[in-house]
C-alpha cells in the first residue's frame, strides 16, 4: 500500500473538529502527498524523511515544517496500529552527534513590560486594542477564546469569563466562524483580578457590540492583521508620530502573552492543578486530574497575586519616553 492509498483511508476514520481537518488537509495537500503520496508504506525510511525535512526547513517556517512532521508522525503511527508497519520511520528529532535539539526557550515578558505593550498598542490603534493584549496577560485565554468572547459570556457582577463550546472564534480559508475552542479542557470558566473586571465593565459600557474584542470598525479581528499592525510594531519597536520605539521582547507572540500568565502564576507559588484549569490543560497525572480541586484559598491567593502585580506596574513605571498607562485606563484605575 502507497502512503497516499492509506491517507485516503486513515482520512476517513479521523474525528477532529473543523479548524483542525482544514488544517490537516492543508498540510497533506500541499506538503505530505506531494513527496510522498506514490511511495509504498514499507519503502519510507528515517534518513529519507530526516533529508526531507531538513530541505522543507530552508523553504518554510520551523512551525510549518513542525506541523507537517507531527501530522506525518500521527499517519504512520496509525498504519503501525493496523498492522501495515512493524515500526514508524518518523524518529525524534536530533542535532548534532545524535544529541536532541535543545528546546526553545519561549519569550515572555513581566507586568511592566506588557504596560509598555498595551501603552504602544493604545496609540498604533485604541484602547480596546491595548485592552485586549491586558485581558490575555492577566487571564492566560488563547487568542480565539479572546476574538470571540461575547459580553453575555462576562459575568461581571462576580468577576468571571465563560469560554463555552462555541466561544471561540476561527479562521479558516479566510472565513471567520465561532466555533469549538482547542480541547474539551479548554471550555471553563476564568477568574478575573478585579481591576480587570473594573476595566472590561467601564469598556462595555461604552460598546454595544456583541464582541468583547473587534477592530476599530467593530468587525471580527482576524489574528494575521493583528499581529500585523499593531502586535508586531508594539513588541519589535517601530517609529510612531516621530517617537522611537525601542523593543520590549523582539521574539515574542501573541501566545507569549498566555506563557507569560502562566510564569506570573508559578512565580506566585501557585500549584498545577491551577494553573491547568485556568489555562484550559489537561494534567499529565489523571489521578490528580481526576481528584484534585481549586481551592477558594488557591483562587483567591491567585488573583491578589495578579492584582497586586497590576499594581505595583502602575506605580513602578518610571517616566520615560514610552507610552504610559494614562493614555489608555480610566482615571479610576490609574489613582
């Protein structure tokens, strides 16, 4: 059997949302198939994949190139599993002298640095903009959790966001559509610190539009565009109205925002079972999983650690040239 013979038939038995088989078939139509597609199951060795690999990295994105090995991965794991393979050709991947390629280490910034962050974001568009990059900060939500949350689903009276099962919004071959978010885990209920709560009220109420989160025309945000024009100059250091920005962190993302929540969380002491469930993970360990519970002690020693950081970066900011926290908070929040 070809791998493109077992990939139509592997197709038929997956079950995964639609983001996610769009996905998928991308990556096998345009990168997987092409190379592979009329090569027999038996005749695909590690050393072939390894060179293939090593030529895509030249052409394409580590992340790209990434998700194209995973997804090949998953597809001959599966022929292993019926029998088609004794053993996958997909091995993990390594440097130098058969050594493992040292992980990446993930750019994050602290409370004062993402103050700059939304400071800049606040004048490149307005201050929902600079609201939102706050929100992600503080909540540790995944930006499709963030474009998609309604205001019905922010309970405000008690301090809460609620990602339901159709809360998050996706992109797929440039339509915009709300659907399931990453994983089941990932449908819960976040905590809000209450200066963020005090925040998104005095935002709602100034908007009536069902998105929490939209462009300065009120339409749905589309993550590329973002990034483009606001996330990218305000983190790198751009030129604004004759004033020179300096980097904050040249390399970090949007979802640096959500890895830099979780360091504040483990700077403060606060245990996994926590961390997971606010962040929408999964435990490793299923019997913790399984019995472990959120104290209201935890919750609440876990938002005065958030509030406090808050705090202390609106006091602590010395004066420079950079965008400061009044060109974008209500006085209230900023005495």
């Amino acid at each position: 059997m070809t791998l493109g013979q077992w990939a139509e038939t592997w197709w038929q038995g997956i079950d995964v949302g639609e983001n996610t088989e769009a996905f998928y078939r991308s990556l096998l139509t345009c990168h997987i198939l092409p190379r592979w597609g009329g090569e027999l199951l038996t005749a695909l060795t590690p050393s072939h994949i390894r060179a293939w690999l090593k030529h895509l990295r030249t052409r394409h994105a580590e992340a790209t190139v990434t998700s194209i090995r995973k997804l090949l991965a998953l597809i001959l794991a599966d022929a292993v599993d019926e029998g088609l393979l004794t053993r996958t050709p997909v091995r993990p991947e390594r440097g130098r002298r058969g050594r493992l390629r040292p992980r990446t280490e993930r750019a994050w910034i602290d409370e004062h640095q993402l103050l700059q962050l939304a400071g800049r974001a606040a004048m490149l568009a307005t201050p929902q903009q600079a609201l939102l990059l706050i929100t992600a900060a503080y909540t540790g939500m995944r930006w499709g959790e963030l474009a998609g949350l309604h205001r019905d689903n922010l309970d405000l009276t008690t301090g809460r966001a609620h990602i339901t099962p159709t809360g998050a919004l996706h992109e797929v071959n440039g339509t915009l559509s709300l659907g399931h978010p990453k994983t089941r885990a990932s449908i819960r209920t976040v905590t809000l610190p209450p200066f963020l709560t005090a925040l998104l009220s005095t935002h709602l109420k100034t908007s009536t539009r069902e998105l929490v989160f939209t462009t300065v025309r009120g339409r749905p945000l589309r993550r590329s565009g973002f990034q483009r024009r606001i996330f990218a100059p305000a983190a790198r250091g751009t030129t604004h109205q004759g004033q020179h920005w300096p980097p904050i962190e040249d390399r970090l993302t949007f979802h640096g925002l959500r890895h830099s929540h979780k360091t504040w969380l483990i700077e403060d002491g606060i245990p996994d079972i926590a961390q997971a469930r606010r962040l929408g993970h999964t435990l490793q360990d299923k019997m913790d999983e399984t019995y472990a519970h959120v104290a209201p002690s935890i919750e609440s020693r876990l938002l005065a650690g958030l509030e406090a950081r808050w705090q202390r970066s609106l006091k602590t900011l010395a004066p420079t040239n950079q965008p400061r926290a009044s060109l974008f908070l209500p006085p209230a929040a900023t005495s």
